[in-house]
C-alpha cells in the first residue's frame, strides 16, 4: 500500500525539493542517490527499481551517500543504511518516531537534525504543498557542524537502550 503525503494522486516517488538538496550536496558532495528514478535521481550515480539498491552491497560504493527512500520500503533501506559503512545522509517523515524503523535503525546508529518547516516535495516536477507532517535529515557516519544545516533542532544519540 503506498503512503500518501498529500490528497492527491498516490506515489511513493516524491522527490526532495532542488534547492534543498542543493544546499545539502554543497556541503556533502554526494556521489550517489541509494533510491531514485531516472527522472528524479539527485547524484551522478543512483540506483533505480530495476537496479534494486537493497540487493546491492553498498560498502563498495565510493563517496557519500543522499537516501530518499519510498516509504513503503523505508524499513529495508533504514535496515540497511544502518549495516552499511557508508557516509549516507537520508530524509524522512519526522512522524511517528516510536516506530520500528526509528527505534532499531535510525536512532541507536545515526544523529537525528529535524528541520523546523515541512517540505514541500517535487511529484512529476512539480512542487507541491500542503505535507501532512515534518522531515528530518538522519546521517549516518558523517561528521557534521550544525550550523550547516537548516533551521531545526538536531537529535544525538538521544534514546539509547
């Protein structure tokens, strides 16, 4: 079942707003996009539906890592964002965190930074308006200043079993 962030038509290819990455990728320099379309990658490098990124092994990818994941496989791409020894920086809905996929592969392995404004996000290049919930930037093995980033509060390392 695919998760609709907007009333509007149902997708699981919402694409993060240019100027956003943009400001991202000045910073990270992001060699590869873990989940995109040829339509919508964000690096030079990505992996598509057809060359299925959860079947590939990502410590020998070179560089930094942009992860936008589908949300209805968010679970195996956070699972495997968290086995994986990249440098990856991922967007996610800041909603519902008492969920499995931030208690057991977000939190207990990355730093948490949830933006203080809701994206709006790109479907067929369009941006649209009116998301139902915040977003947060979870990196994993990147070393960052805070100033770097947008406004929003950043989370460390906060739950710990």
């Amino acid at each position: 079942m695919t998760f609709n962030i907007y009333n509007g038509p149902k997708s699981d290819e919402w694409r993060t707003p240019h100027g956003f990455y943009s400001a991202l990728n000045d910073r990270f320099d992001f060699s590869h996009d873990l989940a995109a379309t040829k339509e919508n990658a964000k690096a030079p490098l990505f992996f598509t539906k057809e060359n299925d990124a959860l079947q590939k092994n990502w410590n020998r990818i070179k560089g930094n890592c942009w992860l936008n994941p589908p949300f209805s496989l968010s679970t195996e791409f956070f699972k495997k964002a968290s086995e994986s020894k990249n440098k990856i920086v991922a967007i996610y809905k800041a909603a519902n965190m008492e969920t499995e996929v931030w208690q057991k592969y977000i939190f207990p392995f990355a730093k948490v930074h949830v933006l203080s404004k809701r994206l709006n996000y790109e479907i067929d290049g369009e941006q649209k308006n009116g998301v139902t919930f915040g977003s947060a930037l979870i990196f994993y093995r990147v070393n960052f200043k805070s100033q770097w980033l947008p406004e929003g509060t950043t989370l460390a390392k906060v739950i710990r079993r």
